[in-house]
C-alpha cells in the first residue's frame, strides 16, 4: 500500500476538510492513511480503525517550541517513510515542511488553503510572507485550493508555476450532495423557520466564525441601517475572536430583535435550508466552502471581492461580488436581492446547477487519486 499522511495544526481541519477524502483514498486507491495533529481523544475514537493517528502538541503561534515539533516530526518520518506528506493550516505545514526535507520524503505536498498574510500590513505581513515562503521552497508541490490564490500565489512570487497547480474546479473537499440535499430543502426550511419563528420573514444568513476578518462588523452594520421589518439575520458559528468586533455593534446585534445568534451547530444544511440570501463579506479566504453549500441549497450568495469566494460563485448568475470591508456596497447588494424576489428565485436555481456540476466532492476525490498516484509516480522518480 502507498503511504500517505496528513498534517494539520488541530484536529478540526482535518475532520472538516480530510477525513471524506481520506476514506475515499483508502477504499479506491490502495492509501495506508495516516493523521498527525494536536491531541484529541475524541476525534481519535471517531476515526475508522484503518486511519492511524499520531498525536503532537503543537502550540498555536510560532515559538522556540517549534524546534521541537520539528525533531518530533522528523523522527516519526524517518521512522514511517511516508510515500506522500500532505500537509495545511499555518503552523503544522511549516514544521512538517521542514522536518520532511530533512528526513528525505520525496513528496512533499503543501494544501495551501488559505494565505493568512493577506490581510496583514507592515511588518507583521512581511514576517508571515516570508514563512509561506519558507513552506512553499521545502514543498515539491503546491495546491492552493482555488485559482484566485494560485494567481495571488505566482504575482507574490512565492512559488514558480511548474510546481503548482488546482484540482479540478477548486476547494478542499467539494460539497458533500448527500448531505446537503436540495430535496430535502422544504422540510429543512419549515422545520428552522418554525423553531426560530422566522414564517414570514426575509432570511440573511451567515456562517462561520464571529471575528473581524469574516466581515462580521460590516455585516452588522449592513443590517442595521437597512430600514426593514420583515428580515432576520442569522449568525451561525462560534465567536471565535470577540475582541476584533466591533463592541458596539456586537451589543446591537445581541440586543436586536432582527438577529439571532444560533452559536455552533452540527447540521448547517438545515439552515441554509432556511436563508433566502446567504452572505460571507470575508476579508481573506482559501476558498470558502460555505458558499458552495448555500448554492448547493439553492441559495443566492453575497460575497467580497477576494482571491477564493469568487471562485466559488459566478458573478450576477448565482449571486453578487461586494467590495472587501465596504458596508455602503454590501448594503447595496443586500437592498438589490431583499427588492427583487425574482432575481433571488433564478439565482437560488443557477447555483444548484452550479454547485452540481462544479464542486460534487465524489468527483472531486477522483481528480484528487489521480493527482495523489501522479505526484508519488512523478516525484519519486
């Protein structure tokens, strides 16, 4: 069997963006399936006994201590001989970059999703340019998970393009048709809507987490100037970094009765089941897979003009592109669709279409086997 391991800083990325594609690896191409990331005793047991899982501490930021994750990661190396490390998330591909270089492993694949610099300025960008460079020169190859980063990726200069490229149409892992089932909408829809008490209403959504770089303060701002009785914001995700929002706002939004706040929850296709208009005004993404499971439920989507959510939509066919931490042009956009109920209809129904033929995660994980077999015969030679 063909020896594959996957690296990421907590276990959560792995459950969310890995574990799908590593079954389908193992049950159709022959992969002995190997995890590496932070301690989790749950996620552990909740993994199929063919997956084996080797726990590392890693600490979040970047630190002395990193040496001896490096040491550790490198020994397990020497010791496993990987056919293929597959590794993302910040801190875990820069260890594990570096400690398979040293160790020898001939393929050294880094899933760039997401460049956390973008969004940086000063110093504090050039310090974390120059660790994704360090990744990007200890990787043999670079797949970043949509084409507005790889073309972000070469204009920054941090790889060449005969060492990089996207699967198929982009993202980590597609969109699971199975569980977000359009036929399953009307049943979805009505069963949040009455839990909420939503009959009647005008439906924004939002999902992820609660924190400056998802937009979260300009959203707030969008729904609180916009003078309409019949919509309700609902904020799906854990706030995660409370201190970047705006307090302020953020005590209006929990005050107002036009915004609920659901905190995490473990069916989310129930609720896009529910939005008339799903939004994600992010300031830096990977990708974004949360717009292609909204238009996977026929949701119309508002997204920012960045590198990865416009990949994953198409432009006034599926839904709107606002300008990056503009509340004037996301009110706009909110405005056009919360007007025009027929523009949302044919939206809602392009993007099923879309998300149907683009981002299916059973035919993802096809072009991701063929790309794994092509790196390990290609590579090692």
């Amino acid at each position: 069997m063909k020896k594959i391991c996957f690296i990421t800083t907590i276990p959560g990325t792995l459950s969310s963006f890995v574990v799908d594609t590593a079954k389908y690896l193992y049950k159709k191409g022959n992969f002995d399936i190997t995890f590496i990331s932070n301690p989790d005793s749950n996620f552990q047991e909740s993994l199929p006994e063919y997956i084996h899982f080797i726990p590392v501490k890693m600490k979040r930021g970047i630190g002395f201590d990193g040496l001896r994750v490096i040491l550790k990661l490198y020994k397990i190396f020497k010791s496993e001989k990987f056919d293929i490390i597959q590794y993302s998330t910040p801190n875990a591909s820069l260890y594990a970059s570096i400690a398979a270089k040293l160790s020898k492993i001939k393929v050294r694949l880094y899933c760039q999703w997401g460049i956390r610099y973008v969004g940086f300025q000063g110093i504090k960008r050039k310090t974390f340019k120059f660790i994704e460079k360090v990744i990007c020169n200890n990787s043999t190859w670079i797949e970043p998970d949509s084409f507005g980063n790889l073309e972000f990726s070469h204009n920054e200069k941090l790889y060449d393009k005969n060492k990089s490229s996207v699967i198929w149409n982009g993202s980590a892992s597609g969109v699971d048709l199975e569980k977000f089932n359009i036929n399953n909408k009307e049943k979805w829809n009505d069963e949040i809507r009455k839990e909420y008490n939503l009959n009647n209403k005008i439906v924004l959504g939002f999902i992820g987490r609660l924190e400056k770089d998802k937009g979260i303060n300009e959203l707030f701002e969008a729904v609180k100037t916009i003078k309409n009785d019949s919509i309700k914001l609902v904020v799906v995700g854990a706030i995660d970094k409370p201190k970047t929002i705006n307090q302020e706002l953020f005590e209006w939004a929990q005050k107002s009765e036009n915004v609920i706040f659901t905190g995490r929850v473990c069916n989310v296709e129930k609720y896009y089941s529910a939005f008339d208009i799903f939004i994600l005004p992010s300031y830096r993404e990977g990708f974004g897979s949360v717009v292609v499971e909204a238009e996977a439920m026929g949701v119309p989507v508002i997204v920012t003009d960045i590198p990865g959510p416009t990949d994953a939509m198409l432009k006034n066919k599926t839904g709107l592109v606002v300008r990056k931490a503009d509340v004037e042009s996301l009110q706009y956009a909110i405005n056009q669709l919360l007007e025009n109920k027929k523009m949302r209809q044919e939206m809602g129904k392009q993007s099923i279409i879309f998300a149907r033929e683009k981002f299916d995660s059973n035919k993802l994980f096809e072009y991701i086997l063929k790309d794994r077999n092509r790196l390990i015969e290609n590579l090692k030679k």
